[in-house]
C-alpha cells in the first residue's frame, strides 16, 4: 500500500505589532455589518429581478 503522502503549502505571514493589530481589529469593527458597494448592489438586485431561470 502507498502511505499518504500530506502536501504542505507555504503560508505568507507578515508580522505585525500589537497596535496594528488593534487598528485591524478597530477598522473591522467598523466595517462590520455595513453595505460598501451600496450603487452595484442596487444594480444587481435590479437586474436580478428581470432574470427568469428555467425550471
């Protein structure tokens, strides 16, 4: 029998300080819950409206 054999992949971490750390984690917060693209959403669900999906 063949022993698996497990792939490792390489992960790029970039070290950071706590106080970037703290100012990820504050932007995020912010982020959080919020609609960014509020234009091309509204032009999806338009458009999303008119499609009709064979069944």
């Amino acid at each position: 029998m063949r022993n698996e054999e497990k792939i490792a992949t390489k992960i790029n971490v970039i070290p950071m300080s706590k106080a970037t750390k703290k100012r990820i984690s504050k932007v995020e917060e912010e982020i959080k819950g919020k609609i960014l693209f509020k234009e091309k959403m509204e032009f999806a669900q338009k458009t999303l409206q008119d499609v009709k999906l064979p069944m």
